[in-house]
C-alpha cells in the first residue's frame, strides 16, 4: 500500500505542477484590443484586436468648420500616440501655428515628433459629427456602435484564457 500512495502523491503533485505551468501560460499578455466603453456605466460598445504599431484613427466633422478632421494615432504599448492630423479648414481646436503641407486640397500636420501621447481618448460621439473610428483599416460607426453615449478609447493587454473566451 505504500507504494500505491507514494505513486498517488506523486502523481498529484506532477498534476498540481502541470495545472500551475497551464495557468500562468493562460493567464501571462499575448495580445493587446482597443477597448471602447461608456464614460459611465463601463459598458463595452467595442473591442478590436490591435498590435504594436497598429493604426487608430477618429474621422468626424467639425462643428463649426463643417468639414473633415481626420485624427491618426499610433499604438505604443499602453499608448494612443498622436501622430498625424488632416482637416480642410482652419478652426477651433485645429493646430494654426504649425507647419502644414496641402495634399489634393487636404491640410495635412504629420510631424516628426508626437502632436500628443494619451493613455485614453475621451470622445462624444454625434450624429452632426458622425465620428468614425477606424482600425487598422476597419470603419466602425462610432455614433451607432455607442448609441451617441460619451466613450473613452484605450488599449488593454489579455491573456490567452481571456482571448479565448
């Protein structure tokens, strides 16, 4: 009998082991999603998955100006770095005093150092400005996706269990 229980413990612990290794590989950051959610409820509208790199963008326009801004961002880790900005007018809230470049009638700010780095984008999304965002390529209608409720953007690391699920 003490054979069969030394070969039991054995046998548990080499399970105990096994279980521990496959929890922490579930559990450890293998991919990052852009997470958009209500400023007050936390509710999720959007989750798309995202990489070092990966392009984010709001597309709207302007209240004043009536024209289209077009806010490019970089992912940097935990980071929405604002790299890019196009609109076709002058207004408020647009850079004046920066050097600009005219591409097929576009004003274009692309500078070599970030306009901005944030750890969240807080946006209200509205049926006058008809805010797009835009994912590596992918256009979500933000104004429908989020029922016109006011959201923050931002990047969140998961585990492979949570990319699972």
């Amino acid at each position: 009998m003490g054979r069969l229980s030394s070969l039991t413990a054995r046998t548990a612990l080499s399970l105990a082991v096994v279980l521990a290794i496959v929890g922490l590989v579930a559990s450890a950051p293998v991919g990052s999603v852009l997470v958009v959610e209500d400023v007050h409820t936390g509710e999720r509208y959007l989750t798309e998955s995202v990489g070092e790199g990966s392009t984010v963008a709001l597309e709207y326009t302007h209240s004043v100006e009536k024209s289209r801004v077009y806010d490019e961002y970089r992912v940097d880790g935990d980071t929405l770095v604002n790299t890019r900005m196009e609109f076709e007018s002058y207004g408020w809230g647009l850079p004046s005093r920066v050097n600009v470049t005219t591409v097929n009638g576009t004003l274009v700010y692309d500078p070599d150092e970030p306009i901005t780095e944030l750890d969240s984008l807080s946006v209200s999304p509205g049926r006058i400005a008809d805010h797009t965002l835009i994912v590596d390529g992918r256009r979500h209608d933000l104004v429908a996706a989020t029922r016109g409720n006011d959201v923050t953007i931002h990047i969140e690391h998961r585990s492979l269990l949570e990319m699972i699920l």
